[in-house]
C-alpha cells in the first residue's frame, strides 16, 4: 500500500482501490483494474442504504489478495457500529470479490447493497497524459449480469459483471437485498471478468457452496516459487525478511507474454510499466539469476522472439535490435504510439548478449544458447552496423520517430538526464559512457559463447579484438582529467560531457575501466558527492543539474547501485561493495522490504530515513531484484566452469549470512560469510572472507562450505 491505495496484482493485470475498496478514478489518475493497459473498471464503490463506508483496517494478505474491514458511518468521533463489512479480494482474469456483512445488533436487519460501476476503457497511455476517447460506449443488462463495453472500429474491450445471490442489475451497477438475522451473516459473490477482441469471450461464473476464488492455482504457484528458492539465513532479521518481500514481489511482477505458451519474465513495475521491457527485464533477471534462471531463459527467448528485423523509423526498429518496451492497449493497436514493440531503447541489444552468458555460466544450458545463436550474432552485428551513427566507433543514439519516440534512450531516459557539469543539455546524437562499457562486454561474452558453445573461433577472435580496440578508444576519450571520472557521454562533436554521475559503476561492472584507472573511479564513487550513505546518486552533488529528488539528476535507485556494488567487486574493491550494500539494505529496512523505483538523494546524515520519491513504481522488477544482486555482491558468488566461487566481505552489522541451495551447472551449493554483528547500524567494516572455490562431488549433490 501507499498514499493510502491498496495494490494488488498478478503479472500484467491489477486492481488499485483505496482503503475502502473503492475505485473512482478520474482520467488522470492510476486507481481502478488494468490488465494488457486498459483500465476495464473506473468505478467499483460500495453503498450500504445509500451510504459510503469507513475503513477499519485493511489486511494484505498476499499480492493477489486483500481484504478491507468496514463500518457504516456512525455520525460520531466513536465507532459503535451494529454492523460490519469484509470485503475480500482477489485479482485474477478481471477480479473476485467476496462482501460479507456481519450483523452485531439483537435484531434482524434489511440492508440494500449497492455497487456502483463504471469503466472509462482508458489506455494506459490516456490515463499518464489525460488523453481523451475516441470510440464509443454501450452497456448491456441481462437478469444475471451488467455488461460494459467498448468498441472502436474493430477494437473491443468488455467488463462484465455478475453476482452469486439473486441481484438487480441495471446500466450503473448492481443491487441486491441483505437480510441478516440477529448475530448473524450474509455473504455473495461479485466477479468482475474482462475480455478483449471482437464479441467478447464471457462466460457467467458458476458457484458452489462457498462461492468461487479468482485464479485458485495463484496460492499454490506462489508457494512453489518461494520452495523453490533457496533460503536466506543470517542473524540480521531485516534482512531475511527484505529477501523474502523481494522474492514475493517477483513472483507478483511475472508476466506471462501471449507468445510465450505460459513461461514468465518480470514485468517493469507498477502502476506505469506492468509489461515486457527488454532492459528492465534483462537487468531483474540478471539480478535473480543465482537464485533462479527461469525468468532469464523466458526474457531470452521472448525478446529473441521480437527481435529487430527490419528498419522502421516509426518504431525505431533496426535488424538485430532488442525491443524497449511492448503494450497492447488502444493507442498501440492504432498506431498512435509506437509500441507494437518499440525499439527506442540504445542498450537492451548489447545487454542481450551479456544475459544470454552469464545464463549459461550459472545454468550450463548450452541448449538454449545454440538455439539463440543467430539472434545473439544479429545483436551483436547491430553494434557496429546500426548503433555506431557518428562513424566514430560508439554506440550512440537519436530517435528517428520525433514525435511519439523516447528522446534519450539509455536508462536514464527522463529528458534532462544527460548535461554537462554546467547543467546544459546536449545535443543529438550521445553516446552515454555505459553504452560503451555494454558494447565492450558484450563483445567479451560474445567472444566466449563464440569460441566454448558455438565453436567459431575466427569470430571469437574478432570480437575479442574489437572490445580490446573500443577499451583503449574508450579510457582515452571518455577520461575526464581533472576529476579522474569517466565523462556521462560524448556530444554530436565528440566533446565530453563532463558531469559526474553513477554511470561510472557500470563501467567497473562491464570490465572496460582500465585498472590504473580503476581506484580513482572508486574514489568518486564513494567520496561525498555521489555515496549518499543510503546509497548512490545518479548524478553528482554541486553538478549543474544535481536535485536529490530529481528523476535521474540525484535520486538514489536501487538497481543503480547493486549493480555499481557488482562493479567494485569485479575491481576487487570489496569493502566498498559491502558499504553500499549495507546502505541499500538498510534503506530497504525502512521501506519494509520493498525498494521503491527510486528515492530521494539526501545525505544520510541529515535525514533520519531515506526520503520518498513521490512517483516511484513500487513494486517495480529491479528494486525487487536489487536485494538479490547484493547477496551475491556481499557473498562474492562466480560460477567459473563447473565451480561456484565463494569470496565473502560483510559489512558492519551482518555477522552471519547463509545463501542455502544455490542452483546452477554444480546442483545445489550452500554458500556462508562470517562477520562481526555489532549493535546498531548504520556502517561499514573491512571484514574480508576466505575465497573458496567449490564443486560438488556428484551432480545434483550438494556441498555446504563455510568461508
């Protein structure tokens, strides 16, 4: 929950009410239920005798499920209500609500029930910017349901809504007639189902004794994802219970793509982003993939299924391009966004092929990887071939689609993201420093899969060269000397721009820094202006734009700094790695569990908890996975061959943290550190683990091993 709204979801289709269960959206705002971004319910609010009900509590029970105690109003400060409400829900093909009101008087009551209901079919897009509608409406009422349809030209959406008890229906809503008996309890059952396409596919639920619950396998689905995973055990509880909130939200973000025969990849996040974008589900399941590879294998193979193939400027399309984000909605199907898939992301292609190798230095699944080979050379062609649009041997980007397209497509697509220390924005085409440090270790991995699985050894030697070349090119031209940082990206004219940001750790994670380089970068990236103490900024403080609340320009975001954290500790820097773990963990702590998107840039030491960012997704994939990623940081695990490696660095505060039944190539390992738990957090220690390198006896066997 937050700002008041309760949020529950399964994969792309979820209900946004407020505390009473009520939906009265407006066209601006993101309450109501979605699913494939249309809103299919606007207005769902619940009337006892024609009055609005006040909330006593609300328990959340799992992602797909609430329940909302209520009490008529009483007219008084005092609650000495002789009546009471259970509204149960759960979200599945539409939704499933169950009211059950309690009588506490001595004598009968008759109560009328009411829901009033109503759906403006926006768009997902509609509802961001306050668009307005161009089909048309109709509603249709039969004695067992209300029907609420859409329909432009041959695009049609319908909500249909249905009662268990005898109910009236009529074009607003439903009503039905409660009578309760002392001490007594009546209950019914509403659904609300959606279909798409021409005439519908509702079919009127059928009932049994104890009603019918929306989607009955969800529970059990979650359940066998959480045994499943391995087990996190360490004497700081937090964080036993950030993983657990982390593995939970994930299974809550999988999205199951129409294409995909039932097989799920992370979705975004929510309310804005419940579907499939190529880097945001890439980077989530790169971070989940020591604890599971099912979500990499799917996003592999859907985004190779979507590949790039052609050159449409509409949709910023290129042969070999990895899609940046796919929706389904109205201004989609009529080409008035670009998103059937759009293209308009510079970084998902290269991220690709990093994800297609490290699945299988974890899985061993050379299956999958032959069977991808094509779409990962077309991705790696695209580098050079399509991404190079200066001629100067960088990936850069400009959106051809001026209209409709996004105009920075790098991670920090907001459009001030990218300036110089004086806070003046560049021109176009960029080239953003990551995208070279992507384009390196793609070039890297794609030389090993080349030479170990595909068996090409003249191609392998060719990509190893070319990373070797854009390494030297890079650490030449992307250095800033005066503040020994790299710069945010290179202009239309090649000149630096020289801002200092957290683009710099995923250089270190991507391996392209040279390592004389290596400690001054570190040292920018701990120091003041970027290491908040909750964790790092996306751009420096004293930079021209620098805003601790500002989008990309100073906020803090949590999948930004567990990958920077996976970046010191391929450098080696481990203690640093650790200091911003405890950071992010910390703030996790504050935040029950659950990182939001992004939050505010503040020094710790002037803030008692990290600030709200006020639009933040929340759940969204790679805040979920960022917990995840720093286990793995904190605990140093490297499959190399059929090994694990073991290199644990704890911070302050963490005495013991067990990762048990690690999946991979080996079976099953359990991987421990050792620290010193002291009392109180926050902090930083220079605990240092033992390397051990592990393989178990037999396959399938597991090896328990203390470092």
């Amino acid at each position: 929950m937050s700002d008041g709204l309760v949020e529950i979801l399964d994969g792309n289709t979820f209900v946004v009410s407020d505390s009473r269960g009520d939906i009265e959206a407006s066209l601006t705002d993101p309450t109501g239920l979605f699913s494939f971004d249309t809103r299919f319910l606007s207005k769902w609010i619940l009337t006892l005798d024609g009055e609005r009900l006040n909330p006593l509590s609300v328990d959340d029970l799992q992602y797909f499920e609430a329940r909302f105690f209520l009490v008529p109003g009483t007219g008084t400060v005092y609650v000495d209500a002789k009546l009471s409400v259970i509204r149960r829900r759960a979200v599945g093909d539409g939704f499933h609500e169950e009211l059950t009101l309690l009588n506490h008087d001595e004598k009968p009551v008759d109560i009328v029930v009411r829901v009033e209901a109503a759906s403006d079919f926006a768009d997902l897009f509609e509802v961001k910017d306050a668009l307005q509608k161009k089909g048309s409406y109709s509603t249709q009422v039969d004695e067992s349901s209300l029907r609420l349809v859409y329909e432009r030209a041959t695009y049609r959406r319908e909500t249909a809504i249905s009662a268990s008890a005898s109910a009236t229906f009529d074009e607003s809503g439903v009503t039905l007639l409660a009578h309760i008996e002392p001490h007594g309890s009546w209950t019914t059952d509403l659904d609300v189902v959606t279909a798409a396409g021409a005439g519908g596919t509702y079919t009127k639920p059928k009932y049994g004794g104890k009603g019918r619950r929306a989607r009955p396998n969800m529970e059990r689905s979650l359940d066998k994802w959480i045994e499943d995973a391995p087990r996190v055990e360490s004497d700081w509880e937090p964080l036993k219970k950030t993983y657990q909130r982390s593995l939970v939200d994930l299974a809550a973000l999988r999205f199951a793509p129409p294409v995909m025969g039932g097989q799920s990849l992370p979705a975004a996040g929510l309310p804005w982003f419940m579907t499939m974008f190529g880097r945001d589900s890439i980077f989530t399941s790169l971070q989940a993939l020591p604890f599971t590879s099912e979500l990499a294998a799917t996003t592999l193979l859907a985004l190779g299924d979507w590949q790039g193939s052609r050159l449409d400027d509409f949709r910023d399309e290129d042969p070999g391009r990895i899609l940046h984000e796919m929706r389904y909605g109205e201004m989609t199907a009529f080409e008035e966004r670009p998103h059937s898939p759009y293209y308009g992301a510079a970084d998902a292609t290269m991220l690709y092929v990093v994800l297609l190798d490290e699945y299988e230095r974890w899985s061993g699944d050379r299956k999958l990887v032959r069977s991808l080979e094509q779409q990962a050379r077309a991705a790696l062609a695209w580098i050079d071939e399509y991404a190079d649009l200066l001629g100067n041997g960088y990936v850069s980007y400009e959106r051809r689609n001026k209209e409709t397209g996004l105009e920075n497509q790098c991670w920090k697509d907001s459009w001030d993201s990218i300036s110089y220390r004086n806070g003046e924005i560049p021109g176009f085409p960029r080239a953003t420093c990551e995208l070279q440090g992507y384009a390196y270790d793609a070039k890297v991995r794609g030389a090993r899969l080349a030479r170990l699985v595909w068996k090409d050894p003249a191609y392998a030697e060719r990509l190893e060269n070319e990373a070797a070349d854009l390494k030297r090119r890079f650490n030449r031209d992307f250095w800033v000397e005066d503040g020994e940082y790299f710069a945010l990206a290179l202009d239309n004219e090649g000149r630096q721009v020289d801002a200092l940001a957290s683009n710099n750790g995923h250089l270190l994670w991507s391996g392209i820094v040279d390592k004389s380089k290596a400690k001054a970068v570190v040292g920018n990236l701990m120091g003041p202006r970027l290491f908040s103490g909750w964790g790092i900024r996306t751009l420096a403080e004293g930079e021209g734009r620098y805003n601790p609340i500002g989008y990309h320009v100073g906020t803090v975001w949590p999948f930004d700094s567990s990958f920077v954290a996976w970046g010191l500790r391929r450098y080696g820097f481990k203690d640093e790695a650790a200091q911003i773990a405890a950071g992010i963990l910390d703030a996790a702590e504050c935040f029950n569990g659950r990182l939001p998107e992004a939050f505010g840039g503040y020094a710790r030491t002037v803030t008692k908890y990290p600030v709200q960012y006020p639009t933040a997704c929340s759940p969204q994939a790679w805040s979920t996975g960022a917990p995840l990623l720093l286990l793995r940081t904190l605990l140093g695990l490297e499959p190399l061959g059929e090994h694990l490696v073991i290199d644990p660095a704890l911070p302050q505060g963490i005495g013991r943290l067990e990762v048990l039944d690690i999946p991979g190539r080996w079976g099953k390992i359990d991987a421990f550190g050792r620290g010193r738990a002291h009392v109180g957090r926050p902090g930083s220690r220079r605990q240092l683990g033992l390397v051990e390198e592990i393989m178990p006896k037999r396959k399938g066997k597991k090896a328990r091993v203390t470092a």
